[in-house]
C-alpha cells in the first residue's frame, strides 16, 4: 500500500479530501523522522526507535573476503 492508497482509504471513510491527507501523512512522517533522530521512541502501529550496533565481523559476498562492518544506527 503507498501514500496514495492510505489517502484514498481516509478520504473513502472519512471524507477529507485526499491531499489534505497526504499532507498530514508527510507531516506525520516528518515528525517521526525528526523524533528518532532525537533518540525518541514513537509508539504507534508498535514501538519504532533508533539503536546503535556494535562493530562486527563479517564477509565480503563477492570475494568472501573478511572485513570489518562499522558501527551504525537502525
């Protein structure tokens, strides 16, 4: 499902108008994004939040050549 199913669906159940929703959607999104990047969880379809992992070893797929995977945030 994209953004402009969601919209179609609100506007269907609802009755706003459909870029009024896909606003609000990119708002939403907007808002989630910048939370996170916060540190801030967001509880809403479940908890959504950013976590840092380690460094780790792993292997190169096309050499099969071992390296380092750097730290990172998901």
């Amino acid at each position: 499902m994209v953004k402009a199913d969601i919209a179609r669906r609100i506007h269907q159940q609802i009755g706003i108008w459909e870029k009024e929703v896909a606003t609000l959607f990119d708002g939403i999104l907007e808002l989630s994004k910048v939370s996170l990047q916060r540190g801030e969880p967001i509880l809403i379809f479940g908890k959504f939040s950013v976590r840092s992992k380690a460094p780790r070893q792993g292997r190169s797929p096309r050499t099969g050549e071992a390296i380092v995977i750097s730290t990172r945030r998901v």
